[in-house]
C-alpha cells in the first residue's frame, strides 16, 4: 500500500506526518514556524530519516500558509508570497521540498486543504458548497464550490475584509501590517493579545472580548454567505475551541443577514459550525491534496 506525506505548515508551527491513511499515522512530528532554511530542513530530514527507516512515501501534500502561489500554471507555483511572517516572502516551499526529499508535490493553502478533508471526512461531508474559516495566528478561508476549489488573480483572503466596528472597539488599531483593522487584524489570535494583554486561553468566558469576537467573525461568515453561497461555513483554529464562540457567530451571522434570500422553502439556509476534524483539519487536508494528486 503507498504511503503519503502530509505537512500543516502553518505560520506558528509545522506538524509533518506519514500516513497509511487517514486513520493511521505511521510516524509525525511538530517544530516552531522559526526561518524557512531552518523549518524546511527539519521538514525534509523527518521524510529522509523515515525513508531509510522502510517508511518511503509515494507523494507529499502540503497544507501551507500564505498568501500562497497556488495556480500551476504561474511561475511562481508553491512559493510564498508577501507575508506577515518574517522572512518567508518569496520562499519556494514546494520547489525546496520536491528537491530536498525527491518526492512529488501536491500543495493548497492550509485552509482550502482543510476544506477538502473537512468536505470529505468531518464537518462538510455531502456538500458540494462549503468554506473552512480558520482563526489563529491569521484569519483565513477556503472556499469549495461545486466540488472545486475557488482561486483566480489569487486565492480568497476573506480575513483581509473589512467589517463595521463593534462599539465598544472603536479606540483598537488593529494588528495587521498592511491593512491595520481588517477582520485578521481585529480578531485573530495576536490582536486579542495586543488589545487584552493576554492570550485568548487566558480570558474567561465572560469576557467582552468574546462578544466582539463573535461581531468580527459574524460579519466575515454573513460575507462569505452572501458573496459565495456556500451551504455551511466551518470554522477552526485554536481562537474557536473557545466553548460557546462558534453558536453566538452563528447567532450573530444570522441576526446580519436575516430572511433576505437564505432559505428558500424546502432548502434549509445555511449553517455555521465548529470544525469535525479539530485541529487535525490542515494535516488531513494536506493527506487528502497526496492521495488527490496519485489518483
């Protein structure tokens, strides 16, 4: 039976995995987001190291950050693009990790990876339309429509979007280096701690900062809504294991968009919800794009 390699190379750590399939993990490991030369070695030695031990992989799929050259047909297929992330604009991470382990490679963002796996094995399973909105280091969202993933000038970067402040939020400048207060840079991880002084784990549940929370992220899935269509948006990351988040986002993403065109009789509307897959959704992701790719 082929195995695959599967690598969530995320901005704040790298989770690199064997897989028989997605059931059995045969061999995986994790390290800091530190330089690319570095991170990328470490990458390239675990797959080596495991070759020589009998456990040779046929193809790796990669779940990585971005912004992310994602068309094949661009030169710039599997590089890094301008980032937040220190150093790493510009980096080849497919070019430098066919090289370095000989294997082939099959590469998404981390998110639309996550879409895939969630589409295929947890919280999206038989739908066509869906996105996977993940909020951690970043604010990002992959987008699947009929069946497809969505990209064209670029992928979605759906946290760089704009949303109304929250009125008790208006004094906040927003984290983001190149926007300020887009959605990633009033919500995601960094921004909580810059404006709170403390890690999102650390504030208790009820803390104002979980309402305006709710507010940022609640504009983000009505906009996704209402711009794609999609039928569920999933959303992951380690901000929303917080207990509760998930339901007043979708509380809230409702309350924005009211009737207006949703729920057409017998069809449902749409439905927000937490991750099926956890915090496994990228790793599993980035086995779904290998076994993808094979066939």
């Amino acid at each position: 039976m082929s195995k695959f390699g599967g690598i969530d190379a995320g901005g704040t750590s790298w989770r690199c995995a064997v897989f028989e399939d997605k059931d059995t993990i045969l061999a995986r490991t994790s390290f800091p987001t530190t330089t690319p030369a570095e991170t990328l070695a470490r990458a390239i030695a675990f797959f080596n190291d495991h070759k020589d031990k009998g456990l040779a992989v046929s193809r790796i799929g990669i779940a990585c950050f971005g912004p992310l050259a994602v068309n094949p047909a661009s030169p710039r297929w599997g590089h890094i693009l301008a980032t937040t992330k220190p150093h790493w604009s510009g980096t080849d991470v497919a070019g430098q990790m066919a090289a370095g382990t000989g294997c082939p490679i099959a590469l998404e963002t981390d998110v639309t990876a996550a879409a895939f796996a969630e589409r295929a094995w947890g919280a999206g399973q038989g739908l066509d339309d869906v996105a996977y909105v993940t909020v951690g280091t970043g604010i990002g969202a992959g987008i699947i429509l009929g069946g497809r993933a969505v990209w064209g000038t670029m992928h979605p970067e759906a946290g760089h979007m704009r949303a109304p402040r929250h009125p008790e939020d208006l004094a906040f400048a927003g984290v983001c280096p190149f926007h300020g207060d887009c959605i990633e840079g009033l919500a995601s991880a960094p921004a909580l701690l810059a404006r709170w002084g403390m890690d999102a784990s650390q504030l208790p549940d009820d803390h104002p900062a979980w309402d305006i929370e709710a507010h940022y992220l609640a504009h983000l899935a009505a906009n996704l809504v209402l711009t794609t269509a999609v039928k569920r948006v999933i959303f992951g990351g380690g901000v929303m294991a917080r207990g509760g988040l998930v339901e007043r986002v979708s509380a809230k993403a409702k309350a924005l968009i009211g009737p207006y065109g949703t729920a057409a009789p017998g069809e449902g509307g749409f439905e927000i919800v937490g991750a099926g897959l956890g915090l496994d959704s990228g790793l599993l992701g980035a086995l779904w794009l290998a076994e993808q790719a094979q066939s």
